[in-house]
C-alpha cells in the first residue's frame, strides 16, 4: 500500500503547487465585481458612467501600438546598421526614451513636441485631438521600447540565411524583407504581445490630457459622485479583465508555437 500511495500523495502535491492559484483568484475577483456591477446601485452607475470609455483606451492602444511597431521597425534597423548617422539616430532616439519617465514624454510630446511640428509644416494645431496627441505620444515612446525588440529578433535570425539570400541574387533590402523579418517577427511575437500589453495599462497615463479614456470618465466620475471605492474597484476589473484575457490569449499562442516548431 505504501508503495502505492506514495506515488500518488507525490502526484498530488506536484499538481497542487503547478495549479494556476493566481489565476483562480482574480476570476473569483472579477466575477464578484461581475456579480456587484449586476446587483449594486453604485456599482452599475459607475460602470455604466466609465464603460463607454473603453473604445477610446481600445482604439488609442492599438493604433499607437501599430506606429509604434513602424517605428520600432525602422529605429531597431538604424539599431543595427553599418551606417554611422543611421547607428547614431537610432541609439540617440532609442536612449532619450528609455531615460524619461513615460508621464514626463507624454505632456513634453504632446504640448511641446505636436505643436513645434505642426508650427513647422503650417498645420493647424486645432485640429489635432487629444486622442491623436496621446496616440502620437504612445507611438513615439514605445517605438523606443519596440526597436530593442526587433533587433534582438532579427540578430536572432543565423547569419547564414543572409548569405543564403544574398547568394540566390538578393540584394541586401530584398533579403532583410523577404527572409529576415518574417522570421524575427514569428520569433518576437511573444514580446510584442507583453509589449501591447503594456501600453494598454499605460494608456491610463493620457487620461493627464483630458482624452475621454475609462480612467478619465472615472476621474470625473468621482469629481461629481465621491464615490471612490465604487469608481475605482471598476476600473480595476476592467483593466484587469482586457490585460488578463490578453495575457491568456498569449499564453495560448506561446504554447501552439511550441508544438509546430
């Protein structure tokens, strides 16, 4: 019987330490905030006040994300290219980024840098909303980020499909298009994922320019209501049920990568 049981009593415990523990304590957190929005007053008013928000923060993440991804792009060839004032542009506009705080790049961006580019092209700063001050903000921060990425992702691709592509009458553009990027991008993925993530969260910081995000509708709605815990405990789950179903749904790509490579 011993032998028998030890086995299992190991099984168990080994199963019992993997489980997802974490996990299952913030569903419980979202479905009693779930269950508080349906059968709380408060609750649902200020769920009903911040969710139309959720477009805004949406919509702001994902197309400063796509810029970003451009400029990432571009900046992590500069990253990497034998060209000195390419080299330089890259690392100058890569370090000055990553040595301000993100709050600090977005008011400086978007009072200070927006208006200077359109003084210099003769546009009319009125029609430059708040939302595409933020998304301009987000992209030019997070290109940054993004550049470091890309060049980890293509110096990760063997130096020989280079030769290879060149040796099949490629010139070095057609081979970094055609050969070079598509494998970095399936290999950096997964980053650019945890990086989507972070800006959705850090999208919360453009709320400091009047943009009509879920944290700014609950900034006016605790102006108006002084309903902190309500206001701010919905906010809470809606942040976090978009990062945690993201994060899920990387988790789940991570792993079918895993079982065709």
């Amino acid at each position: 019987m011993i032998g028998v049981e030890q086995p299992w009593r190991a099984t168990a415990m080994r199963l019992t330490r993997n489980f997802p523990w974490w996990l299952l304590i913030i569903i419980a957190f979202i479905l009693l905030m779930s269950y508080q929005i349906a059968t709380s007053e408060h609750y649902n008013r200020a769920f009903q006040f911040i969710w139309p928000g959720i477009r805004i923060t949406l919509t702001t993440t994902l197309y400063g994300f796509l810029a970003a991804m451009v400029l990432g792009l571009f900046a992590g060839l500069g990253r990497i290219s034998n060209n000195f004032v390419a080299r330089t542009l890259a690392m100058t506009y890569i370090e000055f980024i990553r040595g301000v705080p993100v709050l600090v790049l977005i008011v400086t961006i978007a009072f200070v840098v927006v208006p200077a580019v359109a003084d210099l092209f003769n546009l009319n700063i009125r029609g430059i909303s708040n939302q595409m001050r933020a998304v301009i903000a987000l992209a030019l921060i997070y290109g940054a980020f993004l550049a470091e990425v890309f060049r980890a992702g293509i110096e990760s691709i063997p130096t020989g499909q280079m030769e290879a592509a060149r040796s099949l009458g490629m010139n070095p553009f057609q081979a970094m298009r055609h050969i070079i990027i598509p494998q970095a991008i399936r290999n950096i993925l997964p980053a650019l994922g945890n990086d989507f993530i972070a800006m959705l969260k850090d999208s919360s910081l453009v709320s400091i320019l009047a943009v009509r995000d879920i944290t700014q509708l609950a900034r006016l709605y605790t102006g108006s209501t002084f309903r902190y815990n309500e206001t701010y405990l919905v906010l809470t789950f809606l942040y976090l049920t978009m990062t945690i179903l993201l994060s899920l749904l990387l988790q789940w790509y991570q792993r079918w990568l895993r079982r065709v490579s």
